[in-house]
C-alpha cells in the first residue's frame, strides 16, 4: 500500500491576490432588473413574431435601460 505525500490540510480553492469584491444587490436594483427582464421578455416576443422591427427594439431597448438601469440586463446584447 502506498502512503500519500501531499498534504491534505484544507486550503482555499481560489486565490486572493486575484479576487475582486464582489457585492450583492440591494432590494431596489433587484427590482430594477426584475421589472426590466419582464418588459423586454415581452418586447422580444414582439420582435419573434414580427410585430416591431429590429430598430424599433433597439430604441425600446435603450429606452428601458434609462428607465431601469439594469446591471445584468446590461450583459447580453438581447
């Protein structure tokens, strides 16, 4: 039977020369994104069938970010 010669003490997965502070959001930006996801989920519904254009969502689009400022809706371009 062979003996194990790395050391098994716990150490941190990740290192934190590296790491960034990361913060949660608060209740209002929560609410933010929330209410911005719902509205463009039903703009890009409109966009599937047809019922606005291209432009006319990218003017929407831009228009319910002023509005909601979203931090994750900001992420993906649709």
């Amino acid at each position: 039977m062979e003996t194990a010669t790395a050391s098994t003490a716990p150490t941190p997965a990740t290192s934190e020369t590296g790491s960034r502070v990361v913060t949660g959001m608060n209740d209002e930006q929560f609410e933010r994104e929330k209410l911005y996801q719902a509205s463009m989920e039903m703009f890009r519904a409109m966009l599937e069938q047809g019922l606005v254009t291209e432009e006319e969502y990218a003017v929407i689009d831009a228009r319910m970010r002023e509005k909601y400022s979203p931090v994750i809706g900001t992420l993906s371009p649709r």
